[in-house]
C-alpha cells in the first residue's frame, strides 16, 4: 500500500511542476504577445515616418528641378503634365 502512496504522490508531484511550467509559460507568451504588439506599432510608426520624408525628399527634388536644376528637369515636366492633366479631369467632372 506505501508503494501506491508513494506513486500517487510522485505524480501529484509531477502534475504540480506541470502545472508550474505551464503557467510560466503563459506568462511567457503574454509578455512575447504584448512585445510583439509593441514592435508592430513602432514598426507601423516607422513605415510612416519613412513615406514622409520620401514625401519631402521627391517634393524638395521637384522644387529644385523647378528652380532651374539641370537634374531631373524631364521629371518635373512629367509631373506638370500629370498635374495638368488632373486638373483637367477635375474640370470635366465639374463641368458635367
């Protein structure tokens, strides 16, 4: 009978630790989601930092092909045009 006990104790002592690890590793995985989450927000945050200052950088490029800058002359005339051209399509759904 002492050889029963001793078994279901072992047990009860391995399904304490189980649950021991089990529960360390939900807090792992709690604070590895909540990191992840925060590197995606720095990550979006980043992302749009980087499309702004492209933005600045294409509209200063344009400003100095404009200023008279031998550089990227043929770019800011396709950018005319374009602008042109959707002033125009504006015009026309205005006029209808």
């Amino acid at each position: 009978m002492s050889e029963l006990v001793e078994i279901v104790d072992s047990l009860e002592n391995k399904v304490s630790k189980l649950l021991h690890k089990m529960e360390l590793l939900k807090q792992a995985n709690t604070r590895l989601y909540e990191e992840l989450l925060s590197l995606k927000q720095e990550q979006a945050q980043t992302s749009n930092l980087v499309l702004e200052w492209e933005e600045k950088y294409n509209a200063l490029k344009l400003a100095n092909s404009m200023l008279g800058s031998n550089k990227n002359k043929t770019e800011a005339k396709l950018k005319i045009n374009t602008l042109i051209r959707e002033l125009d399509h504006c015009i026309a759904q205005l006029a209808e």
